[in-house]
C-alpha cells in the first residue's frame, strides 16, 4: 500500500489522483450571466445533491492550477447569484465537453456548443434545451477554501424552480434512468453512463437487518472461490436457510453434482447469487 501526503505532492498528481479515485462524479452543466447579461455555460464535475429541505446543489469551479485565476463561471456568480445547473446526458456530453473549452471571456458558449438557450422562468441565466433535467437556483453561499491555485470555490445553491421533460419518465412518473441516460465523470478522458451495461443494482439494507457476514461459516467467509461482493449478499439475507430448506437443496438434481466437491460447490453457489438466488446459494453451502 503507498503511503501519500497530501502536502508532498503536487497539485497536478493529487488532481489524478482524486478524479480517478472519486469516480464516477455527476456533471452539472452551469449556465450563468455577467452583470452586463452576458451568458456562459460551463461543466463542472465536482457537484452532487447537499440536500432536500432546502433543496440543495453544490458545485465548485475552481481556480486554475496553472496561473491562479478564476473561471468566468465563479466571476459571474459574484456578481449575479444565479444559475441553472442542467443535467448531462449521452446525446450531448460531446457538446458539453466543448463548451468546457476556455473562451475568451464574453464568447457565448451556447453559440460554441451548438447548445440551445432558453428563457428561465425564475432567473436570469439562461437554461439548455437539450437538457432533461433542468434546475434554477439562487446562490446561497460561495465558500473560498483557501484561494490558492487548484483551490476550490464551493458554490452552495438552492433550487428554485425544475424542469423535467416528462419524456424520461417511466409509468410510475419517476425519472428513468435508461430513458434520461445521464453520462458520470472519470479521470482523463473516461465517462461513464447510466443505461446499457454501465449500470447495475446493489439492493439497500434499509427495509431488513441481514445476518451479516460474520454469521456465515468459516468454510464460506474464507472461500477462494466467493467474492466480497457475493458475501456481501449472502450476508444481507434475513436469516440463516433452515433445515427444509436445506434438505430440499440436498435433493434437487443440478446440485448433486456438486457433493464431496467443495470447490465445485462453491463455483455453483457463486452461479446462484449471480442469477439473484441468494437463498439457495447460502442453503448449498450449507447443505
């Protein structure tokens, strides 16, 4: 293991390593005005939901690593506290990763992007069409966490009015996450996305108390062939399998095969849990 501090290492190695490692991250496209109504658009990966009441969104452009200055978003901000954060999705991170390209100050980014504005209904910057998910926010508080270079500026804001096309909804009325396709943040050049192959389910342990991994038996919890994440899930079951259970496991003919072979037993269980048949995973291993 590599032992690392922070104040050993420059700014462009801590950068790496914090993208890379904090992955993937949400990307907020923000849309703010100069106090003269000059627009700017801008993505920012650094930004995450704070909280519900008041609802809460926060991002940080922050200073350049290489001279020290302030991105035109941060400026803008001082001085009209307002912006519209807008979801980013696969059919337009192209888009979004060009309007991050460092214009002049006054150039028009949606005009860059190919990107299209349109009016707020709360606020004064301007909110993008091929967004989805479009929150407008005041400014809360901007917190300067040092001024230094590579420094954050946590901008805390708070919505104040969304727009959801109803578009990437399922029938429940809840966003889809296939239909709205969100794209995450990586290091380097790398993105995720929210449909296809990208994406999967880790059920929460909020309805039910699972017996916990230290509940399984040696022979399981120190199995070469089960993953952390397949005890992860054996250990999130309700209660151990009980003697039915396991008796019926004993007689069915696909897990035959698997007696007096431990490893085979265990290469088999493994299937199970990948099939979602947590239960009868955990009543092989034991039967």
């Amino acid at each position: 293991m590599i032992e690392i501090d922070p104040a050993n290492l420059g700014n462009q190695q801590l950068s790496k390593i914090l993208q890379n490692g904090v992955a993937p991250r949400p990307i907020a496209l923000a849309s703010t005005m100069d106090e003269f109504g000059n627009p700017n658009l801008s993505p920012f990966s650094f930004y995450n939901a704070f909280g519900i009441n008041p609802t809460t969104l926060i991002f940080s452009p922050a200073r350049r690593g290489r001279d020290n200055t302030t991105k035109h978003t941060l400026e803008n901000l001082k001085a009209r506290p307002e912006v519209v954060i807008n979801a980013v999705t696969y059919n337009m991170v192209h888009q979004v990763s060009l309007s991050s390209t460092e214009y002049a100050k006054g150039v028009n980014e949606f005009e860059k992007s190919g990107l299209t504005p349109l009016q707020s209904k709360l606020v004064k910057p301007f909110r993008v069409k091929e967004s989805p998910l479009q929150f407008e926010c005041k400014v809360r508080e901007i917190i300067e966490t040092s001024g230094k270079a590579g420094s954050g500026n946590l901008v805390i804001c708070e919505i104040l009015f969304v727009h959801l096309d109803e578009k990437v909804l399922d029938d429940q009325g809840d966003i889809d996450v296939d239909k709205i396709d969100l794209v995450g943040r990586m290091g380097g050049d790398y993105y995720v996305r929210t449909s296809g192959n990208s994406k999967f389910v880790v059920p929460k342990p909020l309805s039910t108390i699972g017996i916990g991994v230290d509940a399984l038996p040696d022979h399981v919890r120190w199995s070469r062939i089960l993953t952390g994440n397949d005890l992860g899930r054996l250990g999130n079951l309700e209660h151990l399998p009980s003697a039915q259970e396991i008796a019926f496991i004993r007689e069915q003919p696909e897990f035959t095969l698997t007696n007096g072979d431990t490893e085979k037993r265990h290469q088999t269980a493994r299937k199970l849990i990948e099939a979602g048949r947590v239960k009868h995973a955990l009543a092989l291993l034991l039967a």
